[in-house]
C-alpha cells in the first residue's frame, strides 16, 4: 500500500467527500488517502475523516472507475467488437452491478454480511464508498504458511464462511433483481452466465487441436447440464462471484470477500467448487488433498443444509459437486491452454499463482478424484486421460 498525493488521487477524495455531504448534510473532509491497489481504470483508496459527521467511520475505503478520454473509449469498443464473446461495454455494466451488490448485502442482518458495507454511492459517478475492513490478512497469505494445520484451518474457515453467505441470501433473488432493474443494469441476468453459454461448446474442438482428444457426446452433454448452473440451479444463492484468493480477507469478524463486480445469484454448489479446484479462474494453486476437499465440502455443507435439506444425502451432494467442478475445469481449460500471454500474464499475477501447466494438470486431476468419488468413471477416464495429454504437452 502507497500513501499518495497526486491526481487523479485529488479527484476521487473530492468526490468523496461531495458524495458524503450530500448523504450527511455536513462538511467531511477525508484525508490521508493510501493506495489499496486498484486495476485499470479503477481507483482504491483508504482515507481518513479528518472532520467526521458522528455517523461516519474513522476511515473509509474509496472505489472510483474512472472515465475514459473520448479517444480511449473509441479504442477500447472497437477492442471488443473484435471479439463477439466480450461485452463492448463491460466495465460499466461491472461497476453498476457492484454498486447493487453492496446495496444487496449491505440490507442484509449485520451478522451475514459476506464483505465490507455500503456507506455511498453515486452511480453517474462510478464511486462507491465503504467500510474499511481495517486489519485484516489477505487469505492468499494465510495459504501460504509451512504450518499445514494453519492452512488446513484457514480453508475450512474459506469453506464455512462462503456457506453463511448462501445460507443468508436463499430466496432472496427478487431483491436483487430489483435493485438491477432500479439500477438500469443493461443485462439482469449474469454476464458470467452468457460467457459460460458462449465458450463451453469450444471446449471439445481446442481439445482435439492442441492435445487430440476426442471428447464423447456424454461428458458434452452432461458439461451442457452443468452449464445451467449459472442460471439456474436447485440451490440458488448470492455469489460475489470472483471468489479468487486475492479478493478475500481475515479478520477479527472472520472471513470477508471484497470486489462483487460479477455478484449475482447462481447455484450455490458453484461456490464451493470453485475452491475445490483451486480458484480456476486465475492459476492459483492451493494442495488440496482429498482429506482436506472432503472436510471443506461438508463444512460448507453444514452450514446449508438446513436451507437445503437435499444436500444431507451424499449421492446428492456429490453428483451436484461433480458438475460444478466439471464446469469448472472445462472452463479454466478454456481460458488458459491457449497461449493468450495477456490473460496469463495477469493471472501470474496473483499471490498463489503457479505455472499454467501444473494449474491445468492438478485442476483435472482433482476432477477425476471427485469423479471416483461420485461413481462416475466415464468423467474420471475422461479427466485421467486429458491431464495425462497436458503432462505430455508440456514436457
């Protein structure tokens, strides 16, 4: 974190304060603003309220999506208009969607709240103003330790807290479905969803190119069914939906989970599966043996099963798990055999990150575990049988 004074640092913290006056009815003034590592066009600052209306914390997080120049913006449309798969205006839609997810969770009982709470926003000026969640670990962090209790404990902690979230949000999509409708979302239904819908079908043909498997029509199909997962789903809950170690933190009030710039509600097996098979959307990389995968699961579990009484019969639970983390795979697969240098390049970013080989590869390894596990040996041989190719690809 970097203390800053320059611009557009000046700008944003006059925003700021514009924004909480008008919430407050009296002067603030925020000081002291600390770079919290934003992206892109994206400005993350923690400040301190040097004149503070009694309502308003000692300090405040900032989160600004600055706007681009006329030129840039012309630029950056045109970008994705080569490329049918991408939104041309996806950051804005991000940003709205955000601002709702806060709203979302923070009307929540103070005690669910899976991140920081919602203090201001201004949705013409892209900013958002939150809590600060003060100090707290990044969980990456804690991952990292030698002590293979401590990571042991701290995924657990992962697994139960990412069950209080869905535990806390069932039966509440219309909610939230109004806030994006209030919002004027450009879509309501998920982003994500509709880039699952769009890559998932290429899957078998970048198979046959770069490693010449012939993926049969039944793992198609069920890859087909665990697609809808996305948008519909028996077990439906919100989801942040970047569950990535880099946006979640520990502290003293347990797990939090930071940027909601996906959230939306999806099926919540979604959630717990994405860990399992070490956070696919990125190439960071956790041991998970399947002691440690079979304890997260039903520490998740416990903690929604009284929501969702189905999920106490293992065939059940099981069989769901395999699809999510079989869509999982078939999508981490999909975004990162290709050799697309930029996106990788920004996923060796993360704290955990690995070599996108032993990322791929340990990625439908623990699929063919979670296969046998479920009596599935169709998806296991299929999974055995593309990690084997990838060992082979990289040698």
């Amino acid at each position: 974190m970097t203390a800053l004074l320059a611009d557009p640092v000046s700008e944003v913290v006059a925003a700021a304060e514009q924004l909480l006056e008008r919430r407050t009815g009296a002067p603030v003034t925020l000081v002291d603003p600390i770079d919290l590592g934003g992206s892109g066009r994206t400005v993350v600052l923690r400040v301190r309220c040097a004149e503070n209306p009694f309502s308003l914390p000692r300090t405040l997080v900032i989160k600004q999506v600055r706007e681009l120049s006329p030129e840039a913006e012309a630029r950056r449309i045109a970008a994705y208009a080569a490329q049918p798969d991408e939104e041309p205006r996806v950051v804005d839609t991000a940003f709205l969607r955000e601002a709702v997810s806060y709203q979302f969770a923070t009307a929540l009982a103070t005690d669910s709240r899976p991140g920081p709470e919602l203090i201001a926003y201004d949705l013409d000026a892209r900013l958002l103003v939150l809590t600060d969640l003060g100090d707290a670990t990044p969980i990456a962090e804690l991952l990292q330790q030698a002590d293979e209790a401590a990571v042991t404990n701290s995924l657990m902690a992962l697994a139960q807290a990412i069950g209080r979230m869905h535990a806390a949000t069932v039966g509440r999509e219309e909610d939230f479905t109004a806030l994006l409708r209030r919002a004027d979302v450009p879509h309501f239904g998920n982003s994500i969803s509709e880039q699952v819908v769009a890559s998932a079908p290429k899957v078998p043909a970048l198979l046959r190119r770069e490693l010449g498997i012939e993926v049969g029509q039944d793992i198609v199909d069920l890859v087909g069914r665990a697609a809808r997962l996305f948008d519909g789903g028996r077990y439906r809950a919100f989801s942040p939906s970047d569950l990535c170690p880099d946006n979640i933190i520990v502290n003293d009030a347990g797990v939090r989970f930071l940027d909601y710039e996906w959230g939306g509600f999806r099926d919540a097996t979604l959630d717990i599966a994405y860990a399992l098979v070490s956070f696919p959307g990125c190439l960071c990389g956790v041991e998970l043996s399947p002691e440690r995968s079979a304890a997260m699961a039903e520490a998740w579990r416990a903690e929604v099963v009284g929501m969702w009484p189905q999920l106490a019969d293992d065939e059940v639970l099981c069989a769901r798990m395999l699809e999510a983390q079989l869509i999982w795979v078939w999508l981490s697969t999909y975004w990162f055999l290709p050799d697309d240098h930029e996106r990788i390049a920004a996923a060796r970013e993360h704290h955990l990150s690995l070599p996108r080989s032993k990322a791929l590869i340990a990625r439908w390894n623990t699929l063919a575990a979670c296969a046998d596990h479920a009596g599935s040996p169709d998806v296991a041989a299929h999974a055995r049988e593309v990690a084997d190719r990838l060992a082979t690809y990289w040698m």
